[in-house]
C-alpha cells in the first residue's frame, strides 16, 4: 500500500516505541495490548503460531520488516485510531494489521526487492480472508483500502478497485469455506434422545430449572414438544420424564452474526444468530431461544 505500508523493506535502524510521556505511555500500553488481541484472534482463525513481534513505533503507518534476522509487525497507533476513525468501525484498523500479517505469512519480506503489486494483492487477499473469518462484512474488510489507496497503480502498488477485488476474493474464499464446511442436518427426537441416553451425563435436579437458574428455553422445529433450557451457567438441559440431563453447553463464538454455538455430543452443530435463533451449519433455521 503506496499510503498504507512500508512493507517488503529492512529495517536500516533499531525500532523506536513511542512513550514520550506518563500520559503518553499508558496511551501506548492500552493500544498495544489491543493490537496484540487483535493479532492474536488472526493467527488463532488461520491456525498458525506467530513468528514474529508487533511493535508500536514512531513509523507513519504500518509495516511489515525483517530486523537483524527478526520478524517484526510496526505500527503507528495514532495512524490506526485515525482510520478506525474514519472509516467508522474498528475492522479498519484490524484489516491492515491483518494485510501487514500476510507479508509475512506469504514471505514478501524475505525479499529485498522491496514493494509490488503483486504482493499487495496476496497481502489484501489474506486480509479479506481473516477478516471474514473473524465475522467482518465485506464492506468492512475494504473500508481502511477503499480510503487510503490510489486510484491508479504505481510501480509498487495496484489502483484502488484492484485491491477491492483481491479482498473480495479472499473474503469469499473464506466465506465459501464458512459455507463448504456446513453439512450438518436438522436436529431430530432420535439424533437428540437417543444420544443422550447412550452416554452418562451429570444429572441435574429438576429443582434447579426454577426460574431463578434458567436463562432461555430452547425450542427445535422438528421436536417443539421436548423440553431444552440453558441455565444460567449455559449448559444445555433436556428435560423428559426420567429427570434432567445436561447435554451440552452454549459456548462463544468469534463471529458477531453467529456470536454462540452449542458444543455437545449428542448434537449436529448448531449456531445462535444474534437474534436468538438457532441454525445449523447450512444456515438452516432449526429452532430459537425465548
């Protein structure tokens, strides 16, 4: 990126953190535990272990640099607050940092040729990928491109509506993937009862479904008259005439439009919109939360 990266390049002198005062310092401490979250949640969605170090530094953007042997991620933070400013939404700031990760993961940096379009385009591409991995909408994986690029393409970077289309593509790669990965069925009596019955649970005392420790029933399309609860400390409870077993539990998610998912044994999987429905992995409505 012409404005948003100094990729591809050797560091020539030692990285200078920006802590210049007290006020300053807790400034740029509270940024970069932020940052590193957010590095993170991206190398955890790619499955990868970081092999380099981000760093705040006194740089006009971001980039991505090889420094005595060391791989490191820099980044202006006043630079990314400004974007995320912007633009609007925090996914700006992620999808550079994001962008900046894919030089490294893609070995532009092992390279002294320093920029070109072609490595920006595999850089973007892997921001639109994470990004929709970690539940970005399209628009927001391109908003911090779609501001800081140049409409044309220079020696070392592609115009504008190239990147948008390479964060396209990874964008729906990822989502494709999100997509290919779903053959789950709709939850039945058989697939649900008779699991459960098969394998010991803890049991839990009807005494405890009061009010007071359920959080929402759950209702299954195809089985609307069984009883299932989440309790207040998110175990899924199959309520039948023998008594109540914990089947499972509601467990959290990266993804902001399906921010839950039922983890258990005894079921397909199963997500929870942030309306309180419930789809498998087709996207298939199979039931809902009161």
């Amino acid at each position: 990126m012409k404005r948003l990266t100094l990729a591809l390049v050797l560091l020539v002198a030692p990285v200078v953190i920006v802590q210049s005062s007290a006020t300053t310092t807790t400034k740029v401490t509270a940024t970069r535990a932020g940052a590193r979250d957010i590095v993170k949640e991206i190398i955890d969605v790619v499955g990868l272990k970081p092999r380099f170090e981000l760093r705040a530094a006194n740089i006009e953007n971001a980039a991505a640099v090889i420094y005595n042997g060391e791989r490191y991620i820099l980044y202006n933070e006043d630079f990314l607050a400004a974007i995320n400013n912007a633009v609007h939404t925090d996914w700006g700031g992620v999808s550079i940092l994001a962008h900046e990760i894919g030089h490294h993961l893609n070995g532009h940096t092992l390279s002294r040729a320093g920029s070109n379009p072609a490595d920006e385009l595999e850089a973007d591409e892997f921001s639109g990928f994470v990004l929709r991995k970690m539940g970005a909408s399209l628009a927001e994986a391109q908003a911090a491109i779609n501001l800081l690029s140049e409409e044309h393409t220079s020696a070392t970077h592609p115009g504008r509506s190239y990147r948008l289309a390479s964060i396209s593509k990874g964008w729906r790669n990822a989502d494709s993937q999100l997509m290919a990965s779903s053959h789950g069925q709709q939850p039945d009596r058989n697939e649900i009862v008779s699991r459960s019955a098969t394998r010991q649970q803890p049991q839990v005392q009807r005494a405890s479904l009061d009010s007071r420790n359920i959080l929402s029933r759950v209702y299954f399309s195809s089985i609307p008259n069984e009883e299932f609860y989440v309790t207040k400390h998110l175990q899924l409870v199959h309520v039948t005439s023998d008594g109540a077993r914990v089947i499972g539990k509601l467990s959290k998610t990266n993804n902001r439009n399906y921010p839950y998912y039922f983890e258990s044994d005894h079921l397909q999987p199963l997500f929870v919109t942030d309306r309180g429905s419930v789809v498998n992995q087709q996207g298939q409505r199979v039931g809902y939360l009161t």
